[in-house]
C-alpha cells in the first residue's frame, strides 16, 4: 500500500505575493441642477422619470450647456488633491449601448481631464503612505436601471446628474489601505462641500482594480476589475476575496483573465460579469455639441483661496492647538460635521481632553447605534457643553450624566432642565447622605466584614447600595468617604 506525507499548507497569500490596487470613485456633486440642462438634480424620493427633459433623456436634437457649478466643484477637488489644473480642458463622448444610457453615448472627458497628477496620504498601522492621483474628470451619470420578474425598469431622474470621477495610481498594497484611502478620500469631498460622500445611497461609488506579482517583481500581473462595494467595510471585504482567489489560481497554475466581477454581499464572493473593456472599445471622440474649456489661472487662484481646512491640516492643528494625541486628533478632523462639533463644545468647555473622551465614547457610540451622522442627531454642542458642566458642578455624578446625555441625545431636550424638571441633582451632603450610608451597612454584614477582612470589592458592593438607595443621586466620591469613615468607627 502506498502512504502520502499531506503537503504542508501553504503559506499565506500575502506573504508570497504582492497586491497592487487602484481604485476609481464616482461621486455625485451636490449642484442643484444636473449636469448638462436644467433639470433639479436633486432626484432621491422623487417619483420616477419626474426629474427629466429632453436633454437628460437624450432627445435627437438637443443641445447640452455645461454646469458652472460642477465644474468649479471638479477643480476644487483638484486642488484639495494636489493636482494640477491645465489651461485647457474638453468633453468627449464615450460609446457604449446599455439601456440606462439613452444617447447611446456618455459626454465624458478623456485625454484631456480637468485635473491630474497629484496625491493623497493614508495611515494605516501607523504608516503614513502617499497613493498617486492619476485624473479627476468630469461626467454625466446615467439612468438607474431596476431588474424585475419581467423586465426591467428604468428611471431617468438620476441620469445627466454631474458626476466626478477620481482615479488613482495603483500605488495600493492591501485592502486595509484601500479603505483607508476611500474614508481620507469621502472626508475631503465632505470637506470642501461638493459631495455628500454617501456609498449607501450611491452617492459616492467605487469600482477596484487588482492584481498580484509575485514579492520584489516590477511587473504588473493581469488586473480585475470589481464592482457593486457599497460600503468601506464592502471594498475591504471584496479585495480580501479576489487576492486569495487570484492567489489559488496562481498557486494552481492558472491564469487570471482580465474581467469585471462584482461583489456578492450576502455571499461575500466575486462573479465575472464580463469581459474587461479598453479604452478604444468607447471609441472616444471630442463631444461635438460642447466648446472646448479653457480655465483662467485666476479662476483657479480664486478657487485655491476658498478652500477650506482639509482634513490633514485640521488634524494637526488639534494636536498643536488642544494638545490633543495624533489619534483622538485623526478621530475627531476625519469629518468636517464632528470637527466643527466638537470645536463648538470646546468654545464652550475649554477642556479639549475631556471633550474628546466623550465625544469618542458616547457621542461616536450614540451615533454608531442610531446608524445616523452628527448632523441628522439632535445634539448639540451646547447640550455636551452642558452635560459636562454639570458633573463639574457636582450636580450629577458621571454615570447618571451619560444616561442623561443619551435621553437628551434622542430627545434634544436641555440636560439642565432635565435635572430642574425630575430633581435629579446629585446629592453631595454629607447630613443627607450619612443616614443612607448607616441603613446600607445595616443591611449588608457580610459586605461588612469582607471589608474588615481586606476584601477591596467590598467597599464598591457598599457604594452601589448607597447609590441603589438614592436612585443614583449620591455623590460617589462622598459615599465612600462617609462609608470608610462609619466602617472605620465600628471597629
């Protein structure tokens, strides 16, 4: 009989091949009209095909006029990026025949795009790494496209809505770097204001170029794209899948076929759709019915100057300004919404370490539990400021403040009245207190002599009676003094 030794499993992925990811994210521009004609772009919730002309519903004949708007929203994102802005700019029209693209085509901007170059920087496991740009271009987005039982439908409200296109370098090593790269991306666009940044709701989509090479090789391996991410956790997920599928087909002697997949969710895997297009399968030309763009240097001086503080800029003026660490500095500026937050309480309560603990523990927690931004809660500055001056005062103790802050959190009620109204200030006196603190050590022998016996766990098990007793209005730190003070004399 023949025996086999079982081959030792092979070594991870990552450890024999290298990843390299680009990305390409389309984000809608929150301009009030749609891109090429006069339409509202504002096309959620509306009944469908409601928001249309003949422009946007591609009507033989019509002329398109360019949005202002979206094209100083497109070179201020530019600028943010630190690309650089030419002289002269064009529209193309890219072929191509699905059903959600009425023209048959879709004005675009190949060779010669509003933006390019530049970069971004990412940190992931306290690395901080530089992903190129390639381009920032500007376009129309298309008709959204719902399969059916029997067909399938099309609403034309989403379709010339103006759509950015941000394309980088494949200077991405791991999908932990890809979400990092897409959330720094989302931030600055919430930044400067231009777009919404929401993957839920389309708003802000990403299709994801890999490939792998084998460790220390130059050469790019066959890439696929992947498509259908609408979350950071999403992307993460679907290139953590196609690595180590790309991976088994190599170790099996395979080959990777250059195609597009998409992400299957509920399945967490990837499936071809089809063959990956190239360029000259769009058959590019100069879009005819649009003159060329030419941009004034002072236009974009203009636009520099208005630029907010980006992100990265904000964070570190935290740490120098708050005296805040690079990580609750990261935490609180990755969001222009919690950054403005959270500078507003501090105005008021001029303790920026304290501001940032309860901002990264009960606000963010609040937040994450609703599944809702800063901006749609009803909190305010005023209302932490409040909350904090209050354990201050010592007029409520700190865990009755956050179960005060999260009532006053769901409901935008004062913390003070809430206090003043149901008389829950803390009790702090100590001829008040005393007589509770006697009934608790009446109560509870044996906690008493665990105490007398050494037993550190006995004196909280003593407080968290007193408190029991005053429905959580005694002052802890008074409570224990007293405690210790009456155990002590007894002795």
């Amino acid at each position: 009989m023949t025996t086999t030794t079982p081959r030792a499993e092979s070594a991870p992925a990552t450890a024999r091949y290298e990843a390299v990811i680009g990305l390409e994210v389309h984000a809608q521009l929150l301009t009030r009209s749609k891109m090429f004609c006069g339409c509202s772009a504002e096309y959620a919730g509306a009944p469908p095909n409601t928001h249309v002309c003949p422009i946007c519903l591609g009507m033989p004949g019509v002329l398109p006029v360019i949005n202002r708007r979206a094209v100083e929203y497109t070179i201020m994102t530019g600028l943010a990026l630190h690309a650089t802005i030419p002289e002269a700019s064009k529209f193309d029209r890219k072929n191509y025949p699905y059903p959600d693209l009425p023209k048959g085509y879709q004005i675009s901007q190949y060779d010669l795009p509003l933006c390019s170059g530049g970069y971004i920087e990412i940190e992931v496991d306290g690395e901080r790494r530089r992903v190129g740009m390639n381009r920032v271009h500007l376009e129309e987005d298309t008709a959204r496209l719902t399969h059916a039982p029997h067909g399938s439908l099309l609403d034309f409200n989403r379709s010339g809505v103006p759509l950015m296109e941000i394309v980088s370098e494949p200077d991405l090593r791991s999908p932990a770097e890809a979400r990092a790269y897409l959330q720094k991306l989302r931030s600055i666009l919430r930044t400067l204001g231009v777009s919404s940044g929401n993957m839920e709701e389309g708003s802000f989509r990403c299709d994801a170029n890999i490939s792998l090479r084998l460790r220390g090789s130059t050469e790019f391996g066959t890439k696929v794209e992947v498509k259908n991410m609408n979350s950071f956790r999403s992307v993460q997920r679907a290139l953590e899948y196609e690595l180590a599928r790309q991976a088994r087909l190599l170790d099996e002697g395979g080959r990777v076929v250059q195609e597009t997949r998409g992400w299957v969710e509920d399945k967490g895997i990837t499936v071809s759709q089809r063959s990956k297009e190239y360029a000259h399968d769009y058959r590019y030309f100069p879009e005819p019915d649009l003159p060329p763009l030419f941009i004034s240097r002072a236009w974009v001086a203009e636009l520099q100057a208005r630029l907010p503080e980006l992100p990265d800029a904000r964070r570190d003026r935290f740490i120098r300004q708050y005296g805040l660490s690079a990580y609750d500095a990261a935490q609180l500026s990755a969001d222009s919404a919690v950054a403005d937050f959270f500078e507003r309480v501090v105005a008021r309560y001029p303790t920026p370490k304290a501001v940032a603990n309860w901002m990264q523990s009960e606000v963010f927690r609040l937040l994450n539990d609703r599944g809702i931004s800063i901006e749609e809660s009803k909190a305010t500055p005023e209302m932490l400021a409040e909350t904090l001056e209050l354990v201050d005062q010592g007029t409520i103790s700190g865990s009755m403040a956050r179960q005060l802050f999260e009532e006053c959190f769901g409901s935008g009620a004062s913390p003070a009245a809430l206090v003043k109204e149901r008389g829950l200030a803390q009790v702090s006196g100590e001829g008040a207190l005393a007589p509770v603190v006697a009934q608790a050590i009446a109560a509870n022998p044996q906690a008493v002599a665990d105490y007398r016996a050494g037993k550190a766990t006995a004196i909280n098990f003593l407080k968290g009676q007193v408190m029991k007793l005053t429905r959580g209005q005694a002052n802890p730190a008074v409570a224990e003094k007293l405690l210790r003070a009456q155990l002590d004399a007894q002795e």
